[in-house]
C-alpha cells in the first residue's frame, strides 16, 4: 500500500513540474488596462432623474387621444442605456426614446394613450435600465368622462347580458354531464 501511494506521489509530482510554461507571459497588458478601467468604473453607475415621474392629462372625453413626453437626465458617472420601455397594457403606447445617455445629458421618450375608460385611469410605463435598481416606472393618469361606466354592463340592442338570461339546468347523473334538459 505503501509503493502505491509513493507511486501516486511520484506521478503527481512529475505531472506539475511538466507544466513549465511561465503563466505571467500569457496575460496581455492591454486586457489589464481594460479591467483596470472596468473595475475603476464598477462603483460608480448610472442614475436617472425624471422632470416629472407622474404625468396628468387632466379630464378628458372617452377616446380622445392624448400623449406626452417624459425628460430623463443621467445625473450618475456612467452611461445610462435604456434597453427597453413597456406600459401595463395596449392603450398606452412608448415610444422614440433615447436608448443611451451621456452623464449629464438628457433623454426622452414619448408616450400616447389612447383615452379610453371611464372615471380616474392611472398606467405604468416601466423602463430597462442599466441603473443600480434595473427598472424605472413613471406614469400617466387622466380622469375619463363620458365612458361605459364600469358598474354596469353594456347592453347592445338585441342582445342580453348574462344576468338576463334565463337559468339552465343541467344533468349531474352519471353519463349525463354537458346534456342541458331544459
């Protein structure tokens, strides 16, 4: 048991005084300046400040189309990238925005939203950022009039809302389920 392990030992040994090569040769001066650089840059980054993070449209009439613009400045020591803007649903569309900002320079983006609802509507737009949180929100709101107000259905001539309807009954006997006996 003895030979064997003074046998390992030995081929271990010769296995890491074969490896001659001298490993500070292999590292490139220029990629230590670069991660000099990058770890300089690695505490400081990219701070966002809105002019304003909630917009008001005021009152408007249902399905009036109303869009502003929301300003951004790069208040941080690095660039700001904004890699992507979505709003909470298809009526409130982003768009045209400055995907990358210089410290001290300012962006923008445009949002428009279609003016539908009824009573006070507030939506989100949420931006991708390479901030310290990942994510800004601002948002729009308006107060809709004129709308289908949202406690009573709409009911289209000739047709009839679900609580008009006459109950069913169906079948709960075994080999009857889905069979409607009116």
């Amino acid at each position: 048991m003895k030979k064997m392990m003074l046998g390992v030992s030995a081929l271990c040994m010769l296995a890491f005084m074969s490896c001659k090569e001298d490993a500070t040769a292999k590292i490139k001066s220029e990629n230590v300046a670069e991660a000099a650089q990058r770890d300089a840059n690695s505490g400081s980054s990219a701070v966002i400040e809105f002019e304003e993070i909630e917009h008001d449209f005021g009152t408007i009439q249902h399905g009036t189309p109303v869009e502003t613009v929301f300003r951004y400045t790069n208040t941080g020591t690095s660039p700001l990238v904004v890699s992507n803007i979505q709003s909470t649903c298809g009526c409130t569309v982003p768009s045209d925005w400055t995907k990358q900002v210089a410290p001290g320079e300012t962006g923008e983006f445009n949002v428009k939203f279609d003016g539908k609802g009824n009573g006070m509507v507030t939506k989100s737009i949420t931006m991708s950022t390479n901030t310290e949180k990942g994510a800004e929100t601002v948002r729009i709101k308006a107060m809709i009039e004129g709308g289908d107000s949202p406690m009573q259905p709409a009911v289209q001539s000739g047709t009839q809302s679900i609580m008009q309807q006459p109950v069913r009954k169906s079948s709960t006997q075994p080999g009857h389920e889905g069979h409607n006996h009116d």
